[in-house]
C-alpha cells in the first residue's frame, strides 16, 4: 500500500501533542467526516472470558487470579454455551473470546469449544485468542504460530482481537508484561494470520509508565504491517486502569491526553481505516466527545467485561443497545450497526 503525500514521522507525530487540544481534534475530524460522514459504528457483541488463570505476570493486570484477586475460575463448555445462548436472545452477532494463559487447560479445550459454538451457532461471529494467547499455547503445547492458527482457522475462528500488544517498546514491555510475548513475535503472528486471508484488530495500551514516543513508534509499527498486509479492521486505544495492579500510577490520564492520542492516531494510522473509541477504558462520556477527534466506532454492547472492570473500568455490566445508539444520536452522529468486519447490518 503506498500513499500519496508524505507520513508523518514520529519527531513530528511527536509535537502535534504540543498543539491547543481543539485545533488538532479539528484536523482529526477533517479526515473522519471525510472517511465517515456523521456515521458512528457499534456492534452488538458478547464478551465472554472463559478463565482468570494465568502463569504470567504482568504488572498492569488486574484480572489474573494468580495476583491480588484470589478467585479463581473455569467455566465449562456448558457455562460457555449457556451465556451465548441468553445472548443470542438480545441479537448478538459476535462473541468475544479472550483469556488468561491458563496452564491447565488443554489446547483442545479451546478448538472444541470453538467448534461447538461455530456448529451451534454457525452465523455467529468468533473473535478469539489475542496474539499473547497464540504465543502462550504454542510454547505451552509445542507448535508453531501456523500451526495454532491453522487449528483456529478450521475449528471456527472468524477474526482475531488485538489484545496483547501493550506497548511494542520491549525496555517499557519487559517492566509492565516481561514474559508475555515480545512485539516482534505479536506482530509476526498478525502477519500469519493475515496472510490466512482473516482480519484483526490492534490495540495499544497507553497511559501507565510509556513515553508519548513509545506510543507513536507503536502506531508506526502498526502501519507498517498494515502496509504489507491490509489485515488490520481497526486501531483501539486503549486507556490504561489504575486500580488493583502492581504498577501503582496514582493518576490516571486526563481527558486532554486521551483526546489528543486518539486524535494522532487517526493522523498517523492512514492506512487503518476505523479508529475505535473503546468506551470500555475511556467512558462512554468521554468515547462520545471522541467522535469529534477522529473515532469513527466505539464497539458494542459487551453485556459482561471482567478484565478491565477489575481494574476499576465501569464497565462489568456492558450497555443497553437502546443507551448506546441514543447516546450516538444525542451527540449529533447516527449510529450505524456493523458486523466484526465492519459490514453494515440494516436492521
């Protein structure tokens, strides 16, 4: 993929967070009204998270039963199919599969309930297993990315999530996550996954111990897998919880620094069509002023999120679709429903 004008580098990426907050909101809104008109996209989605069992331990997280959260679970095949199906009644078209790296859950017991939800449920879109978990299972059991990836492929998986990524910069990822896979390794196993024909999303986790830089040379290296293979849907920023973790941020990001990394974002990512204000990590309040500084989607309905509640998000309980769509219109954009792959749905 080439472009027409010259990218902006990471000096100059860099100096825009210098700019007066409404006049770069404004340059971000120029290109997303652009891209999308008045259009704001959600999804009706399902997030499940089947295990809090995790061998690693990173400093951020606050859903690892191995930290300071001493409860641990594992639902069934059972428990798993039960959720979807009183989710199936609220319209979902996607469910959300992500985990902890759980040392003892077999490999089969993630393809087989894949298959069960895909032989169930053969509409249903499967958004599972983040790079970290695909790093995880193939140290764990042996194979290679491929391998794992192939498994996925023929036992139900539709896309991928982008969680994982964190921060790419390994001197700031070895401190927040040292033993989760490494940014090069993530972002082969996108590349693989790509090159299988499917799509996945990209995250970014900024607002704990990460320089400006670290979050720009993250995006760079984002565009330039999404130059190579297309395979990137969206771009999700996600907004880093103070709460119940081992770094110990005492303030959170202000309002004006979320803004502006979202806004450079969609500066920066120019081959990454949607720019996702993630309400989950940012508010609702705050994903809705989004809008206007370059986001074009703010996900779905989630009905349940354990990983990022844990960590003091007000989001356990997701959003009713008729708040969510009449919070969009309120705030003067049409909300549009889509699919995981960014296909409109006409309901």
């Amino acid at each position: 993929m080439t472009t027409k004008y010259k990218r902006i580098n990471i000096d100059e990426a860099v100096a825009l967070y210098d700019m007066d907050l409404i006049s770069l909101g404004k340059m971000a809104n120029k290109i997303r009204r652009q891209k999308f008109g008045d259009k704001t996209y959600y999804n009706i989605n399902k997030h499940i998270n089947p295990t809090n069992i995790c061998k690693d331990v990173c400093q951020f997280c606050s859903f690892s039963a191995s930290r300071k959260n001493p409860f641990q679970y594992t639902m069934t095949h059972e428990q798993i199919l039960k959720n979807i199906n009183e989710s199936i009644q609220n319209g979902i078209n996607e469910v959300h599969m992500v985990s902890a790296h759980n040392k003892d859950v077999p490999l089969s017991w993630y393809m087989d309930i894949f298959k069960k939800i895909k032989t169930k449920y053969p509409k249903l879109h499967i958004k599972a297993l983040t790079a970290a978990e695909i790093h995880f299972l193939s140290c764990e059991h042996d194979k290679t990315y491929e391998q794992i990836i192939d498994m996925m492929i023929s036992n139900g998986v539709d896309s991928m999530p982008g969680g994982g990524a964190e921060i790419f910069d390994e001197k700031v990822r070895k401190k927040i996550c040292g033993g989760k896979v490494v940014s090069n390794d993530w972002l082969h196993i996108h590349k693989l996954w790509h090159q299988k024909g499917k799509k996945s999303n990209a995250t970014m986790l900024f607002g704990h111990i990460e320089s400006r830089a670290n979050r720009i040379d993250h995006m760079i290296r984002l565009r330039e897998l999404q130059d190579k293979t297309g395979g990137f849907n969206c771009f999700i920023p996600l907004v880093y919880q103070t709460k119940n973790n081992y770094l110990n941020i005492k303030e959170p990001l202000t309002a004006i620094e979320i803004l502006k990394t979202i806004a450079i974002s969609r500066l920066m990512l120019d081959n990454i069509e949607n720019i996702k204000a993630y309400w989950v990590t940012s508010t609702i309040k705050l994903s809705l002023i989004a809008q206007e500084f370059g986001a074009n989607d703010l996900d779905g309905t989630i009905e349940n999120e354990q990983i990022n509640s844990a960590a003091g998000a007000d989001s356990k309980n997701g959003i009713k679709l008729h708040e969510l769509t009449g919070l969009i219109t309120n705030s003067g954009f049409e909300p549009v429903c889509r699919d995981s792959l960014y296909n409109e749905i006409v309901n």
